[in-house]
C-alpha cells in the first residue's frame, strides 16, 4: 500500500528541474522482489512534471509464488510436430532444437517458465524444470507437458545445494539419456536496500543464489556434456544490472551478482570451448513479471518505463526467441557473447 505523503524532493533538486526527455540522471535497472528487511521505501515518482519521493510500505513477500501458480503463461504452449521439419529451409531448421533435452532453472515462473515454453515449442523432447518452490515447479511442468506433448518433468532444488543439483541433474541424464540444454534463470532481488546498511547475510545470500547457483548448476551439466562428447549450449540470464547501475532503487548486491554472472558466463565459454559447449548471457532490462506487479514498485516503474526509449517494461515472453537462438544450431559460433534485451535502456 502507498503509505505516506509526497514529499517535495529538496535533496535532488537538479532531477526536478530537467526538461521530461533530459531527466536522466542514472542508468536503472530492474527489480523483481520486494524489500525484505524495511518496513517501508523511499520511492521516486512523477507528480505531472514534478519529481516527488514517496515512503512506500511493502509486506514481506519475498519470492512468494505466482498467484495462481502459472499466472504467467501468457498463452497455451503449442507442440511442434515432426512432419514440419522437412519443409523447414536449412536456415530455419538451425532455429529448431530438434530431440534435444533441456534443463531450466527458475522455470517455476517468470522469464524462466516462458523461454521453457519456447524451448517445448522449438522441438525439445525432454525438459527439467528446476525450481525451489514446489508448487509453481510441478503445475509449469505438468501444463507444458500436458500442452506440447514432450516429456517434462519437475525437481524441487535449491541452486545453492551442490549434491542436491549434482544428484538431480545425475536423474535428468539418466531419465533423457543426455543433457543439451541449460538455462539458468534462478534469481533473486533484493533492491531498495541502502549499501551502507545492507545487512551481511542478504549480501552473502543473493551472491550465493544468484552467482554461486548458477556456477554450481553450469558445472554439474557441464560435466554431462563433456562426458557426452556432444557439446552443449548454456545460458546464464544475467541483467543489465550487470553492467550498469540501477536508478532510483539502490541494490548494489544485485547489480554485482549480476556482473559476476556476465563475467563467469564468459570464463566458462573459454574454458569450456574445447569441449564444444558454449556459454552466452542473456541481460535483460526492467521486465514485467508477476513480481514487479506489485502496488509498491508502481512509483519506480513509472521512471523504469520513462527511461526505457521503447517506453515499456518487457513482456514476461520476450527473452524466448533469443533463448531459442541460443540454445540451436543457430548460434554456433557465438560463445562467451552477453545480449541485452531491454527496450534500448541502455543506449543512452
Ligand atoms: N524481471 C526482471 O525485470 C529481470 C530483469 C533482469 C534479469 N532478471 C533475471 O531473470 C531471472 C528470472 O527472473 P524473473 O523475473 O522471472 O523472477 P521470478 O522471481 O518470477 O522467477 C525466479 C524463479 O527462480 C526461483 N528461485 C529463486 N531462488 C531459487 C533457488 N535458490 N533455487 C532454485 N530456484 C530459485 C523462484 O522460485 C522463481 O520461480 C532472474 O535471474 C532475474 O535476476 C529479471
């Protein structure tokens, strides 16, 4: 709930004064997760032409699933049938991930549960969706499953427990009889949480899911496709908090893990070359999904978009043609590359 009155903006007085188009003072980026250790946020906004702050009051919600569990499949997932293969061009053939099988991260919801989507669209025949929350994990899985046809199953994982991911991806080898695939898009935010008082264990905490998580993950299906010896193809979705910093909300563990994820993705790609895997980030901007949907982010998205040059948040869909890219053929001489989608953010 907006708690508490607008306060006319003294401290930032250069902000206020600035023509619509010029107020630009800092890059921004995104945040999904409410604040967690404050009863309330200082939040800028636009009053008319006027910059305003607000004391925003946020519940702690944390990672809270979707509610309805799946809210965020925009659309049913359509199976892709085989007797179109042999009408595809060769070009179009290499955006297809023909019999290939796939592990997603964080696909309980959000960006991770539509580019799982569009991987079940594009020809996979076996997927693992991995997830901490129980209940958003089985529905994505049954519902692509019972919508395309292909095989999908869930397991309940924390990215951070080595031997649980190690065991589970050990399962989704021996199930699908090989591992292709890996999308890591398990995250967290934390944002609107000051550097001078970020508490410790948050820090360690968002470095450990966001970074550690992922390394851990990239390692136990790497080891899968270099034993395979058929190569692979990795997607980190890192932010592009990565390289830049967010405004107004201050989240510097964010924005670091996320330059850690574009850094790691490429020291993965040169090590792991050899072994026919590749390794790209996907950077997205601010994006529109379920957790950026909440009354006490409306302030700051309304500067989000006002930054953004496509003057939009993006769709919760609109990363899945580049996972597709990515994952295929298509893509076969680009490793260690970090792409951002993010609606020309950041090109000023
Ligand atoms: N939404 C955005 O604006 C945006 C922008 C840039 C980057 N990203 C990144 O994209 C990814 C997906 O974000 P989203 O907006 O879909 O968020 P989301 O919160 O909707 O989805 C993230 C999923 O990850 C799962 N997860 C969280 N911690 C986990 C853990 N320890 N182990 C296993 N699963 C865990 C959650 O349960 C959730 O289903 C994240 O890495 C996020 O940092 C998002």
């Amino acid at each position: 709930m907006l708690a508490s009155s607008v306060l006319r903006n003294a401290t930032r007085p250069t902000l206020r004064l600035l023509p619509k188009l010029q107020r630009r003072p800092l890059p921004a980026a995104y945040n999904t997760s409410t604040k967690l250790f404050d009863p309330s946020i200082s939040a800028l906004g636009y009053q008319g032409d006027e910059l305003t702050e607000q004391e925003v009051g946020v519940g702690v919600q944390g990672n809270a699933p979707v509610k309805p569990p799946g809210a965020d499949f925009g659309r049913a997932a359509m199976p892709l049938s085989s007797n179109v293969y042999p009408l595809l061009t060769p070009t179009l053939n290499k955006f297809t991930l023909r019999d290939k099988v796939a592990v997603v991260t964080g696909a309980g919801r959000g960006l991770g549960l539509n580019m799982a989507q569009a991987l079940a669209e594009s020809g996979v025949r076996g997927l693992a969706i991995l997830d901490v929350q129980q209940d958003i994990g089985d529905q994505s899985a049954r519902e692509l499953s019972r919508q395309t046809g292909i095989d999908a199953c869930f397991y309940r994982v924390d990215v951070r427990d080595e031997d649980e991911i190690h065991e589970t991806v050990q399962s989704i080898a021996d199930r699908f009889g090989r591992i292709d695939i890996l999308i890591n898009a398990a995250g967290i935010a934390d944002s609107n949480i000051k550097a001078e008082t970020y508490p410790l264990p948050a820090f360690r905490r968002l470095l450990d899911i966001n970074i550690t998580g992922t390394f851990i993950t990239a390692q136990a299906c790497a080891a899968h496709m270099i034993s395979s010896r058929r190569g692979g193809s990795i997607i980190n979705i890192a932010s592009m908090s990565g390289s830049i910093v967010n405004f107004p909300q201050s989240q510097c563990s964010y924005n670091a893990s996320k330059a850690g994820v574009i850094q790691l993705t490429k020291s993965l790609a040169a090590e792991w070359a050899e072994h026919g895997i590749r390794v790209n980030s996907i950077s997205p901007g601010y994006m529109d999904t379920a957790l950026n949907r909440v009354p006490a982010l409306e302030a700051q998205k309304k500067i989000w978009v006002e930054l953004t040059p496509q003057k939009r948040l993006g769709g919760v869909d609109d990363l899945n043609c580049l996972a597709v890219f990515l994952a295929g053929e298509g893509s076969g001489f680009m490793t260690g590359a970090d792409c951002r989608i993010d609606g020309g953010y950041t090109v000023w």
